[in-house]
C-alpha cells in the first residue's frame, strides 16, 4: 500500500472565486536568498558580494520571463503589468515579465496546444491542472523538476514546508519529486462547503418544526407545495432546489441520510476503511427512490437536471424568496437570508445521518517551470515572493494600502469596494486572487488574522456540520503512478460528470427505480468493471 500526494481538482471556480481568502504576516528570513521588499521582509548582506551562482534582487542587469498566465473569467485586467502588486515587485527584483493572457475557461486547450507545440513559456502561472497532466507533462520532459530550486532559491516556501510538511506531500509526486508550487488556502469549511438551508418563515407559517428527520422534511415540503408563503399573489414557490452536479451547492448531503455518501464527480466515498461505490450500495437505491418521491410530487425542483448556475443563482436572489430548501454555503447569499436556517443531519429511515468531509484547500500546478526557462534560480526567487504571507494575502484582495488596512495589532481588515463597484470586481481590479500561487495557512483562521465576513459565516456552517463527518471522499491530492492514471481513463461511465452513473440518476428520479431496473444497473456497473476501478484507487486510498 503506498500513499502518494500530489495536485487536486480545482472546485467550482465561480464560488471559491467569490470566497475572499486571506492570510496575515509571517517572515522567512534567509541571508540573501529572498528580495528584501515589503512582499519578502528578508535581510540581504551588502558587505559580502555573492558566490558564484548566487544572486540578490534586485538583479544589477534585468531579467525578462515568459509567462503564460490564466485570469478569471470574471477579471477584465489584459496584462498583470497593470497591477500595482507586480510593478512593486517588478522595481524589487529588477525581474520583468512578459504575460500571456489567457482565460481560465480555455486553460486546457491552450496548454495542450503550447506543450504539443513545442514552444514553451517559460513558466505558467496560475492553471491548476489534475495529478495526471502534471504527471504526463513530467514524463514529457517538459517540465523542470523543482526540488532542488525550493530548497536553494525559495527559503518562504521552504519555511512553510517545515512547519505544514502535509503542503509539501500534497505536490510531490509518486518519484519524490515536485513539478509544480502549490496554492493553499486551509480554511476548515473547505472540507464541508456545502450546506442545506430551510426558510424558517415559510415554516413558520404552515406551523412546522425545523425537520429533523427525511420523513419530517417530506412532510414539510407537502406543505409548503402550492401556497403563496412570499406574498407576491404569484404561484413561484419552489419546494426545494439545488444544483445537480456540484459538490458545493449540490444535494448529495441528503445521501448520508440513506447510509451513503454520493459525490457527482467519483460517487465513492470511504467509510470505516473501506472504499465504497455508492450507486452500489442498496442505500444508494433507497436514495433515489426518494429523490423520486419528491420529484414526482412536484417537491423538487423540475428544472433540477436542466437549469444553469445563473438560473440557480437568480432563483437564490430572486425579488423574494421563491426556494424552500435551497444548498449554499451561507444563507446571507439568499433573498432574506436571515429567513434561513441550516438543514443539518437529517436522520433517514434507518436511522442513518451524516456528511462527506472533503478535501482541504491545496491545489496543486499553480506554478510551473517548463524545460524551456533559461533562469530557473531567478524565476524561482520571483515566485518565491508569493509565499510571503502578506504578499499571499495582497494576492487575495489587492496590496496594502488599497485593498488592505494593515492593522496595528499585525491583523489585517479589507477596504471596502467604491461605491457602485461590487467586492469582486473590486478584488480583480487589484490581484489576481485565485489564480495565483499563494498559501494562506491553517493558522490565519484559528488565530483570526485576517477573515471576511463571508468566511466569518462559513466558519460557522462548518462548526455545526463538523460533529456529522462521517464519510470522506476520495483523497483528490493523491497522485497516481502514470498506468493507473492510464487505466483509470476506460472509466470515464464511472467517474466524471457525463457518464453513466449521472444519467441513471437523471433516470430514477424523474421516472422512478423498480427492483428490476436495480437490477439491471447493477449488472450494469459490472459490465464497467466497478471492481477494477475500486481496485485501482484503493491501492492509494486506504
């Protein structure tokens, strides 16, 4: 049994993009191994000049970088040279960049093209690819293998290491070596994000308690079916909704009602040290059977399976509340949100409850040197700036000074948007916010360094679902030996959001699930070698 760690996932970027994630000061002092600068806070010797293959910033003669970079969609900044972060940073290290631009919704596409082309930047910046790009490019000869850079040129992310070796784990690969930095931003409700929320107005009204039970909340969906409980004079309730296909703003929490866990993007789970299938496991059957129940009876939402995130979105911000049940990480995100109060651990027929515990928030591929970069040492003393954590939170929501009240207690506050300029365009206007390699450490949120008061609420939906962690999902930071990854890919009706197990689903609960249809979806899954595909993770899972 080997544990390998390596890159994970990106989650749903339009949410974590709105969630501000932020870090306070922690220097690393090193000699003359990081710029002396707001952004590094090191000392540099000036009596001694530099050994051979030792430099200091700013650099006597300039150096100029290639960078192909991924923007937010969201962001409307065409050159990073633009931000007042990186001409600071520019003037400290006598380092210029020439960006490349490209929208995040592209990414593979455009990295695909460049690799197989030939003509390599000399880094890239901010794309989070999967463990298997990553692995596949390494195999290519076309990235630089970093190890040896970090420990000589990057002393901010060394000391990090030191202190969270679980980071380090998190991207070094199966070879022991580390072929790309990481992004972290270890916030605790990373590991739950989604959370149920019920408008306890509407119950209110219809004089019923918060459900405890699935029975209890089918009993209060009925009776919130077909009354006016907003006001309007219009027809425009909807029971319950949610967004199929999502682990942040999904209904795959009511699953742990039924003695599982699903998740859209693997549907496995692992429970007492066993890595399970769900649409395998006979609660998966009762599931959807209920799933079914509602949907049948006009309770779920009958767009669920067709509606896009701007139309969940604008049901979520509607005028007045039109949602009964409704899955996001806060409710003050909702129409009236303060009407809303958690949906939590639910008890199902048997008695089951529980939630899934996700993975931390650790990406990796946020940086990568390909084999093409002439100046590795500089390019890695460049990125090693990021790792500051005051820089890391400058990367967040824009420098000191402009998006950042540094406080006289070393915490640190945000400055509000100007008015008529909502926070996320304000954020983009200033840093490159999730698209960047950073680390915001566990520590900044259990010493309160610098919190928004989104996070704020965040922190506390996971507080009250902490206690219900019964199920953990597959380890998406684990990276897998390059055959593995090759056999995995047979298992695209098993894994991913288009195969398959998410059409069955679609099925059963629109039109139902008999003990034949089981049945036969559970030959099915054997035709597609469910074995073989728990067989292959549970070489690294458990």
């Amino acid at each position: 049994m080997r544990k390998r760690v390596g890159t994970a996932f990106v989650l749903i970027m339009s949410l974590i993009l709105l969630a501000a994630c932020a870090s306070g000061k922690n220097n690393a002092n090193s000699g003359g191994s990081v710029a002396s600068s707001p952004a590094t806070k090191t000392t540099e010797s000036t009596d001694t000049p530099p050994a051979e293959g030792e430099f200091s910033f700013p650099l006597a003669e300039q150096a100029n970088l290639n960078i192909l970079a991924f923007k937010a969609s969201a962001s409307k900044i065409m050159d990073y040279n633009e931000y007042e972060l990186f001409k600071r940073l520019e003037e400290e290290t006598n380092v210029h960049i020439n960006w490349t631009l490209v929208d995040e919704s592209t990414k593979m596409e455009k990295l695909n093209l460049v690799f197989a082309s030939g003509d390599y930047p000399d880094a890239v910046y901010g794309a989070m690819p999967s463990g298997i790009d990553l692995t596949n490019w390494a195999n290519q000869g076309i990235l630089l293998p970093l190890n040896d850079l970090i420990d000589q040129y990057a002393p901010n992310l060394k000391a990090i290491f030191e202190k969270h070796p679980e980071y380090k784990a998190a991207i070094t690969h199966s070879d022991g070596k580390i072929y790309a930095l990481p992004k972290v931003v270890d916030a605790p409700f990373y590991q739950a994000p989604d959370t149920m929320w019920i408008n306890k107005k509407w119950l209110d009204a219809v004089d019923l308690p918060v459900p405890t039970t699935t029975d209890e909340l089918y009993e209060a969906l009925k009776a919130f079916k077909g009354k006016d409980l907003n006001g309007n004079g219009k027809q425009d309730e909807i029971p319950m909704s949610f967004m199929y296909n999502s682990n942040w703003i999904g209904g795959n929490a009511l699953s742990g009602s039924f003695g599982i866990m699903d998740h859209e993007g693997n549907h496995s789970y692992i429970l007492d040290g066993k890595l399970l299938y769900a649409p395998q496991q006979e609660g998966y059957k009762e599931y959807v059977q209920f799933m079914n129940k509602l949907y049948s009876e006009g309770l779920l939402d009958k767009e669920l399976f067709t509606q896009t995130s701007q139309v969940y979105t604008s049901r979520m911000q509607n005028e007045v509340p039109v949602l009964g049940v409704v899955s996001y990480p806060i409710n003050s995100y909702l129409t009236n949100g303060d009407e809303y109060v958690p949906l939590l651990g639910l008890k199902g027929p048997k008695g089951d409850y529980g939630w899934k515990r996700e993975n931390p928030g650790i990406w990796g591929g946020a940086f990568l040197l390909t084999t093409a970069n002439q100046n590795p040492e500089i390019t890695m003393k460049w990125v090693d700036s990021h790792y500051d954590l005051e820089m890391s939170l400058e990367i967040q929501e824009g420098p000191v000074g402009i998006g950042l009240k540094k406080l006289d207690n070393g915490k640190y506050e945000s400055v509000p948007p100007p008015e008529g300029m909502d926070n996320v365009a304000f954020r983009f206007s200033l840093a490159p916010g999730f698209n960047a390699p950073n680390i915001i450490p566990s520590e900044n949120y259990s010493e309160g360094i610098f919190i928004t008061p989104r996070e704020t609420e965040e922190l506390a939906a996971f507080e009250l679902k902490e206690p219900l962690l019964r199920y953990g999902a597959i380890n998406a930071l684990l990276v897998y030996d390059a055959e593995d990854y090759e056999a995995l890919e047979q298992f695209s009706d098993l894994n991913g959001w288009n195969g398959y197990v998410n059409t069955i689903f679609a099925d059963f609960v629109i039109n139902g699930l008999t003990d034949d249809k089981w049945e036969k979806h559970l030959s099915q899954l054997k035709r597609l070698n469910v074995d073989q595909f728990l067989e292959i993770h549970s070489k690294y899972q458990l």
